[in-house]
C-alpha cells in the first residue's frame, strides 16, 4: 500500500493568539472554539444535531461546519458541528485543510485518532517534550497509508459508524443507571 506525508494531502493551520485577536478586535465579543466545544463535536455523530444556525457574525476566521480540528492538548480530531459553526479558532486547536482530493476527511479521523501506526508516531514526536503538543512540523512529517479513496471511505464509514454505536451504548448504559439508581432511592424512603 502506497504510504504518503500528511503534508501532502492537507495543510495544517494553527488557531489565533486569543491576546492577539483582542487587541484587533477591541470593540468585538470573540466567541473561541474551546475543549468543550471540540468534546461536543467529538459526540456530534451520535446526537444528530439540528442544522439550525444561530445569528452568529461570521468572519474571516470563523469556522465552517465539517472543518476538520485537531485538539493540541489531547491530539484527537474531530469535524466542527452546526452548534459550533462561527467560533474562532484558539491556539489550542489545529484546522486540517484538505489540499487534495484523495484523502477522505473521516479516514483522516480514523488514522489520527485510533491508527496504531500513527498512534505510535504521535507518541514518538511526544517523547522528550514537557509540554505534550506536537509541533506542526512533526504533524506534518507524519506517514499515513493512502488506499484508494473507496477504501478509504469504507474504513472512514465503519469507523464513524462504530461511533455511533459506541456513543448509543453509553447513552443506554447511562439510562440504565439512572432508572437504577431513582428505583434504589425509591426503595429506601420506604425503608
């Protein structure tokens, strides 16, 4: 199987200093895309979301749902959902720019954030650092296998597919300890 940089196929733009886009934007709330909103998004498969937009002000800078985002601090990826379209990007996060068409975006989610090799990679560039953030530069040096693009998107569609799975099965389980724990309280005012 044909291997390939990371560089090749997408572009990796690093957030806006927070410090920095106050001070252009002094008389302007800033809205950031924060871990929140990425660990909301990182579920947004499974709950479905309304694509109903809020008046958000749009901007340069803003982000588009179905941007693809990498978290510094826990190197996971995810896509911008609806509720989160509009938010500025921090230095926090990292935008992967599709600059080719033979790397499908859910693929992408797939080797970065479970492919053992690329896992492994992750972890190499991490070796050494204090602070657990690999450099743009690393991410971009990263190796990825590269099927043909129907491969890819059957590897990408099991992947989000499992998911949504996984996310339905916490959801119940949760369900299940909630009734549980309501009918044990029950039980014990009638003690």
């Amino acid at each position: 199987m044909k291997k390939i940089k990371l560089s090749d196929l997408v572009l990796l733009v690093p957030g806006i200093n927070p410090t920095r886009a106050k001070e252009q934007n002094e008389n302007q709330e800033i809205n950031y895309y924060d871990q929140n909103a990425f660990n909301l998004d990182s579920d947004y498969l499974v709950n479905d979301r309304d694509t109903e937009m809020t008046d958000i002000k749009q901007n340069a800078n803003s982000l588009v749902e179905g941007t693809v985002l990498i978290s510094n601090s826990v190197q996971l990826a995810t896509k911008v959902g609806s509720l989160n379209a509009g938010k500025i990007l921090s230095l926090n996060f990292t935008e992967v720019r599709f600059i080719s068409d033979k790397l499908d975006k859910n693929y992408f989610l797939y080797l970065f954030n479970i492919f053992r090799d690329v896992q492994k990679q992750k972890e190499r560039e991490k070796m050494g650092l204090t602070i657990q953030r690999i450099p743009i530069k690393a991410l971009n040096d990263m190796v990825i296998p590269l099927p043909n693009l129907e491969k890819q998107k059957q590897i990408g569609g099991i992947y989000i597919e499992s998911l949504k799975l996984q996310m339905a099965l916490k959801r119940k389980s949760n369900l299940i300890n909630q009734l549980t724990n309501e009918m044990l309280e029950k039980n014990m005012k009638d003690i």
